[in-house]
C-alpha cells in the first residue's frame, strides 16, 4: 500500500501569468483618450468667451504723458483672476461628470486625456480671452481715446496658478465619481488543489 499525501506533499500548482490586454483594447482606449481631450481642449474656447464677458474691467485714465488707474484701491485685477478659477472650477466639475458618464469603465487613458485636455483648455481660454479683450498696448489706447478719458485696461490673469484650476477639480471630480460609482473588481475566488479540500468553517 502506497501512503496518501499529506497537503503539504502535494506538488506546487504554478500560477498562469495574467494574460496580456488585446491589441484592439490598447487601441481602443487610445481612441478613446483622444476623443476625450480634444472635447475639452476645445470647450476652452467657451470658457474664453465667459471670461472675456464676466471679468471685471480695470479702467483707466491718461492725462496725457502717463496712464493711471481710476481708481487705485480697485479690485477688478483680482477679480478677472477670481472669476477665471471659479469658471475654471465649474468647467472641470462639469467635465468629469461628462467623461465618466460617457465612460463609466474608465481607464488611466481616459483619464490622461481629461488631464491633458483640462490644461490645454485653460491655456486656449486664458489666451482668447486676452486676445478679444482690450488691447494690451495700453499706451496707443490712450493715445486713441483722448487726454482725461476712461477706458479699458488689458485683460490680464494675474496669478497663473488659475490655470490648474480645471484641471484639479476635473481629477478630484473624476476620482471621486470614479471611488462612488465606478466598476468594482470581483473578489478571487479561492482556488484548492483536486487532493485538497477546503478547510471547514
């Protein structure tokens, strides 16, 4: 009579490597990437135009030989770069939402086109804004508009810090949509050789 083997006698099971991610899916998630950051790349350009509409002017005054503020202890500076962060909040909120809405599976390519494409909004936005506002010569504008009367200063972002703005709240919004809604891994089940049965409970 042969002995029967203890569970410790049994011979190792080697585990199957994970098997690797089809070449479709890559490219499937590359397109998808790209489709996400060119949407919000371009939405930058709505964001420019809120800006350009909801920013506060700085007016300004020449007496002839130098151009002065209107008022010295004026805000609207500070509050161009305030409404541009709170436009950039709202922007990256809203982006999240809509990226995982449209692709609740998610995936780090999707997620690096919201990155991407949230900063390259900022950057299109802060430079339309500036472009269709005042001009930034503001010496010529004076010139234009005459000794002793009021006009527009350039549209300036201040702090360059408001730039990460969107993309900051489109990661945190993601992240936390991703953490309460997303997709939830199976749990492993537990596998036991054929000789070896499963401990009792």
């Amino acid at each position: 009579m042969t002995a029967s083997l203890s569970p410790h006698d049994q011979p190792a099971v080697p585990e199957e490597p994970p098997p690797a991610a089809p070449a479709h899916d890559l490219r499937t998630e590359a397109r998808q990437s790209a489709v996400v950051l060119a949407a919000v790349t371009v939405s930058g350009l709505l964001l420019g135009l809120l800006w350009l509409w909801l920013a506060p002017r700085v007016p300004l005054i020449s007496d002839g030989k130098a151009v002065y503020l209107r008022n010295s202890e004026g805000e609207q500076a500070v509050g161009a770069d305030g409404v541009f962060a709170f436009l950039g909040l709202g922007f990256g909120a809203v982006s999240a939402a809509l990226v995982f809405w449209f692709r609740r599976s998610g995936g780090i390519a999707v997620v690096v086109g919201l990155a991407v494409g949230s900063l390259l909004a900022s950057l299109i936005g802060w430079r339309l804004g500036v472009w269709l506002g005042p001009t930034p010569d503001v010496a010529a504008h004076a010139r234009a508009v005459g000794k002793g009367v009021v006009f527009d200063g350039p549209l300036k972002l201040g702090a360059k810090g408001t730039l990460l703005a969107w993309p900051l709240a489109a990661m945190a919004v993601h992240l936390g949509l991703t953490a309460l809604f997303g997709p939830r891994d199976p749990e492993p089940v537990p596998h036991w050789p054929a000789a070896e049965a499963p401990p009792e409970a």
